[in-house]
C-alpha cells in the first residue's frame, strides 16, 4: 500500500463510490477500481471514522469487491 500514497488521496476527493459502514455508522467506505495493481485488478478501499469535529483515515487495502452496505455516493 505504500506505493499507492497519491492514489489514497485521490480516492478520498473523488470517489467512484462511498458506502456506510454496516458495522459502525460513523465510519465510511471510499472505493476506486483498479485494473492494474501489484496483484491485478482490484478495488482500492479506504476507510474514515468521522467523530465530531473530526475525520481520520483507519485503514487501506485493495479487495475484489465493495462491501455492501447503504450507497451514499454516487446518489441513485
């Protein structure tokens, strides 16, 4: 993950989808699909937890596909 530092920040301004958290509503899922990655093609994922005044990034990973959940981005 250390190499996809610039992909990371593109992925939090400008999402290709946004889901909830089913697990903890104050986290948000950002996702991004790769077709060319160190391990093929996979979605880029990165997970905020939004507190009060605050936001932070708990973790990245790349999967085969979105969790489900409530789709806050794009709106249908």
């Amino acid at each position: 993950m250390r190499e996809m530092g610039a992909e990371i920040e593109r992925v939090l301004t400008e999402p290709q989808a946004v889901r909830r958290s089913r697990s903890d509503d104050a986290v948000r899922l950002f996702y991004e699909f790769y077709a060319q990655t160190i391990v093929g093609g996979k979605w880029l994922c990165v997970v905020v937890k939004y507190a009060d005044d605050d936001a932070f990034v708990v973790t990245a990973y790349l999967t085969d596909k979105p969790k489900t959940g409530e789709t806050l981005w794009p709106k249908k």
